[in-house]
C-alpha cells in the first residue's frame, strides 16, 4: 500500500510569485525561472501579464484568476496540483493577494494540504514606507479606505489615535478629499505623513511633510499614479469619555454579535486608553439602560 506521505509528494505546488509595480526589471532570478518551469500561470489578468511574461521570453500556458472566478479557478488549480503539476499565482503587479485576488485559493489550497511556496519580490507598501522615513518598526496595513459612511468615520479615528505609523493605498482622485478627512480631526493636521506615487517608475516621486502641508501640494499639483500614503504617529491625543463612550455605541449597533469583552479590548488598544475604563465606560452605560426601563 503507498504511504500517505509518497502520494503527497506526488502532488503539485502552488507559486505565490511577485511581480514588478512598475518598472519590468524589477524581477528576481527565481521569480522569472519559476514561471519558465511551472505548468500553468494563474494570473490577474492574462493581457496585462502578457507584457511582462513576453519581456522575459516566458512561454507557459496561463490561466485567469481574478476577483469574479476566484472560486471556479481554485477548484481548476487544486485538480492540476493533483494531477502532479506545478502552478504560479500572479497579479498584475506586487505581491499576489496583497490587495489582489488569491486569498481564497491560497486558503483552500493550504486547508487541503497542498504545499504553498512563496517567491517574494515587489509591494508597493513596503516598498514605500522603506522610503518615507517614517518609523517602521510598527505599522499597520490597511489596504484601501472605505470611500463613504460610516466604516470610513471609524477607520478614520483609528488613524487619528494610533500610536505607530498607518498605511493605505489611495486613488489620485480622492488622496486630496482622504487627507482632507484626515486634517480636520483635532490635533491631526501637524501629523507626519508622505505619499510614494508611481513607485518604481520614472516619475516616481515622494511628498513629505506634515498633514497641512501635504494637502497643500495636492491642493495646487493634481494627484497622478498610484499612491500610497503613509500617516506617522502623532502626540498623545486626549480621548475623553464622551468618546469612548460614542464609539462603543457605534460599534456594539454595527455588530450585536460582538461580545462586550471583547469590544472594549478593541477599542482600547485602538485608542491607547485601558481596557477596564472602556469596560467600565460600557458596564455603566449598560446599567443607566436598564434603570431607565
């Protein structure tokens, strides 16, 4: 009877490579030979990685996977890794599933017990904030911004009140309404902030500065390329328990399944305030409630 582990070994794996955010020379050595040996690529878009795949004389059969057959293309690259063969994951630019599609099928793939490899290479987030100056050491990665509403509010105050630096990707069209949202919370417009655009390319170029000043340079240069902001952390700002207060309420209507443990361990490290005064803020609260009925 054949092991479990030689049937394993049998199996296909699955390349996580990156690909440049820009400039086509920026490939590693693995990165181009892995997708020349590979069976099948499964890219983002199968046009816009052509270009890169004729730069470097790479033949292989592609395949899409994007965000509308994420699933449908899992199941087909889970069956080619059964079948013995080996497959790449790109995106049309950066590191696969780092704002791009992949998730699904990296987790699928990984519950199953396929092996996973990754090839690492260009992202724009961290290829932006290694040049900003900005502190490194801590940051948090937020992707895109919610465009409106609510979820923008809150995402918002948490940059207002985070004790590290932030990082987001914006669009040329609204990074001056986003920095705007951002300079009119307190305290907020003397905050330390640098967009990166059009990272890798011949005009790639760096706005650094204060909040204030940052928004002045959009205000009079039209935003173009792909951006990436980055918000340094600020002094301490004072939270009074109004705040705490209202931001528990948001919360616990946005979500009822939240426990209340939970929800003040949340926002107190959000806010940089302790733990036991947002539970005492939400226990209080909770019992005025129930006096009043």
């Amino acid at each position: 009877m054949e092991s479990q582990t030689n049937h394993k070994q049998q199996f296909g794996k699955l390349f996580i490579v990156a690909t440049p955010i820009g400039n086509l020379q920026d490939m590693t050595f693995r990165a181009v030979e892995t997708l020349k040996v590979v069976d099948v690529i499964a890219a983002e878009d199968t046009r816009t990685s052509r270009k890169l795949l004729d730069y470097y004389n790479i033949t292989t059969k592609m395949m899409p996977c994007h965000d509308h057959n994420e699933s449908k293309a899992g199941k087909q690259i889970m069956g080619l890794l059964e079948e013995g063969k080996d497959v790449a994951l790109i995106s049309d630019a950066g590191t696969p599933l780092i704002n791009d599609p992949g998730y699904h099928v990296v987790h699928m793939l990984r519950e199953a017990g396929f092996d996973v490899v990754t090839i690492p290479g260009a992202c724009s987030p961290i290829a932006a904030l290694a040049a900003s100056g900005l502190p490194t050491d801590t940051f948090t990665y937020l992707g895109f911004l919610p465009r409106k509403g609510k979820a923008r509010t809150e995402i918002c105050e948490i940059i207002q009140f985070s004790k590290h630096t932030q990082v987001f990707l914006e669009s040329p069209k609204r990074v001056l309404k986003t920095l705007q949202a951002l300079q009119a919370l307190p305290q907020m417009g003397s905050r330390p902030c640098c967009v990166g655009r059009e990272l890798t390319k011949m005009h790639e170029e760096f706005i650094s500065g204060s909040i204030d000043s940052v928004v002045q340079h959009f205000e009079e240069h039209a935003g173009r390329g792909e951006m990436v902001v980055m918000i340094g952390a600020g002094e301490s700002v004072e939270v009074d328990d109004a705040y705490i207060l209202n931001m528990l309420q948001s919360r616990a209507a946005a979500d009822t399944s939240v426990s209340a443990s939970y929800l003040a361990k949340q926002i107190a490290k959000e806010l940089g305030v302790t733990r036991s005064r947002v539970y005492g803020l939400l226990h209080g609260h909770e019992n005025d409630k129930d006096n009043q009925a």
